[in-house]
C-alpha cells in the first residue's frame, strides 16, 4: 500500500513545486514593477532637487509635511462634532503636502467635498498661516488661494 502512495506524493510535490516556482516568480516580477516605479516617480524629483535645489530641503519637506499633518488632524470634541465630518476632515489634511526650496515655500491642502468639513478646514486657516509662519520666520507668507479644491499658501524668502 505504501508503494502505491510514493507516486501520489512525489506528484503531488511536483505539482506544488511548479504552483510555488510560479508564486515565487509572479512575486519577483510584482517587487520589480513596484521598484521600477518608485524609481521612475522619485529619480527625476531627486535630480530636480540636487540640480536646483538641495536634497536636505526635500528631506525637510516630507518631515513637516507629516508635522503639519499631526498639527490639523483633530479628534471628536464635547462639542459634537459628527464623526463624517471630521474623518471628511482629516481625509484632507492627509493629503496636505509642503514643498520647501531654497527661495520658495508653498504649502496645499486639499478641500473636502462635505460643506461642514470644509467649513473646519477654513476655520483654521489662520492658526495654519501663523504655524507656517512660525516654523520658517526667514519667509513671507501670502493668504490663503484657493484653486478648485485645494487651498495654496506660498512663501517667499525675506533677502
């Protein structure tokens, strides 16, 4: 009986080999498209920096874009703010990015589509003006410009 199963088995595992070789392939071409495309998305940015700008600003970008992000994220209050409001909210403020150059600061944030969200968000307008303003006091801030659905704050460095 056991001489019967030897087949069975070592057509099993043969099977199982050939399912395994084929994952382990499917996993090397997905890890080499994810590379590719990092690479494509993130060299040009990193060339633009080392050629006009300096790679710590673009560092320093992506370390107060999450600062800034941690600043606005808001929590449910006694007041009663609807939670749909502020996950709507903090929807947005996830997707707010800085973009620090030698001479130029500009900050975006995207609006919520929701009106009582929004409303938040405008709100704050001010508070994040002075946060910026108080993160790079070597900058002059303009007020807030909205274009569609996003907000934009520029600055410009004080010669």
């Amino acid at each position: 009986m056991q001489k019967e199963t030897i087949p069975f088995l070592t057509e099993y595992t043969g099977i199982m080999t050939k399912v395994l070789g084929l994952i382990s392939n499917t996993l090397d071409g997905m890890i080499l498209i994810s590379v590719a495309t990092l690479l494509i998305l993130v060299v040009p940015e990193l060339v633009l920096r080392i050629v006009h700008d300096s790679l710590a600003n673009w560092i320093y970008s992506i370390w107060v874009s999450f600062r800034l992000r941690k600043f606005l994220m808001r929590q449910a209050d006694h007041e009663g703010e609807g939670i749909f409001k502020l996950q709507q909210h903090n929807k947005a403020i996830r997707k707010s990015i800085i973009d620090i150059k030698e001479k130029k600061i500009t900050y975006f944030v995207k609006l919520p589509n929701d009106v009582q969200a929004q409303k938040l968000l405008l709100e704050s307008k001010e508070i994040l003006r002075e946060e910026i303003s108080s993160l790079f006091p070597k900058f002059t801030f303009s007020n807030f410009d909205r274009y569609k659905h996003w907000l934009r704050i520029e600055g410009t460095k004080i010669r």
